[in-house]
C-alpha cells in the first residue's frame, strides 16, 4: 500500500487531485436542502416586509427577525461543519501551508459569525 493509498504524507505525493480541486465544496452533497432552506428564510424575510408594510405591532416583528436570525445562523454553523469536513479535510491530505491557510480562513468565518 502507498502513502497515496493510505493518506499518510500527501504532502510529500506529487498531484494527489482533491475534491476540492475539482471545484467540488463541501455542501455540494446537500445542495438542494440548502437551496431550500434559503428559499424559506427568504419566505420569512418577505414576511417581514409584509409586516412592516402593514403596520404590525413592532414587537411582532423583533420576534421575527429573532427567528429569521436564528435560522441564517442556523444554516452558517451547518455551512461551516461541512466547510470543516470537507475542504479542511482536503487541505489536510494536501498537507504543506494548505492546511494552515484553510484553518485560518475557518477561523475568519467563525470570527465574523461571533461579531453578529
């Protein structure tokens, strides 16, 4: 078995070919969940214009936004396991300043998750 086979030192393996380099992303499997669930916070924002058009109490509408934020925050966390499984994965088999430079950019996005 080789170091190809095994996984053991990518770094040192000339072109080992990730998912990732072939332009394949992490939520690509749960494409068509995602895309639906967008479709419905979007549905839920839509609401909100609807309520402010028609005058709604204003603290029915905090309490939606509560829950329209809640589920984009819902889906970044599910959008940064996957992020995590898969192009962080990919980067670690690559090995090198692959890895580190996917851990950072990780962390970036959970920083700007944090200041929301």
């Amino acid at each position: 078995m080789t170091t190809t086979e095994t996984g053991a030192d990518a770094a040192s393996t000339p072109g080992i070919v990730t998912d990732h380099d072939r332009g394949i992303h992490g939520y690509h499997e749960q494409k068509q969940e995602h895309l639906k669930r967008l479709r419905r916070i979007e549905g839920q924002i839509r609401g909100l214009q609807r309520m402010v058009d028609e005058d709604v109490y204003c603290i029915d509408i905090l309490t939606q936004v509560s829950a329209s934020t809640k589920a984009l925050q819902s889906f970044a966390l599910q959008l940064l396991e996957e992020h995590l499984r898969h192009c962080v994965a990919d980067a670690a088999v690559k090995g090198g300043d692959e890895i580190d430079a996917k851990v950072k950019e990780a962390t970036q996005a959970i920083a700007r998750m944090l200041r929301t």
